[in-house]
C-alpha cells in the first residue's frame, strides 16, 4: 500500500466490458510530508476520490480485490482517502 497524490484524470470511452463502469484517477506517490516521489499511476478509484486529495492505493491482486474486479485488467486501486498522516521518530 502506498500513499498518492491524485493529479488528474483519465477518460477511457472505450475500455474492456469488466471495466466500463469504473472511474479512473491519475495518481502520484508521495512521501509522508506530501513530497512527490516516483511515477505517475492510473488507478480504478473505488472511493469515490477528487483531485487534489492524498489517497491509499494497492496494487496487483490487491487492487483487483479492492475494486471488486477479480477477473479484470486492473494493476493499481484508490483504497481510501487520507484524512491525516503522522510520523513520530
């Protein structure tokens, strides 16, 4: 599991069937203080997330599990969306 940063979106009119009703997020890993770190993702938002805001996101059979999508080409899934992040020590 990874925190992100959602940066954009994705708009996929043609997809494959198991994914037609999914909503797709680009997502930014970041560092606990929020610093931008590693590539870019697109990640199937199970959440209902928005812009801007710091999400959880699994990937592999994980994510599958995650957006209900067993059988489905999905790799990357927004888990939950971050309230708070604290780090002592």
């Amino acid at each position: 599991m990874l925190l992100a940063r959602i940066v954009g979106t994705v708009v996929a009119t043609r997809k494959d069937d198991r994914l037609v009703s999914s909503k797709f997020l680009i997502v930014r890993p970041v560092d606990p203080a929020g610093t931008p770190e590693g590539n870019h993702l697109v990640a199937v938002d199970t959440v209902d997330a928005g812009v801007g805001e710091t999400v959880l996101v699994v990937s592999g059979s994980s994510a599958r599990m995650a957006a209900g999508l067993k059988d489905s080409p999905v790799d990357a899934a927004i888990v939950g969306v971050v309230d708070q992040v604290e780090v002592k020590g």
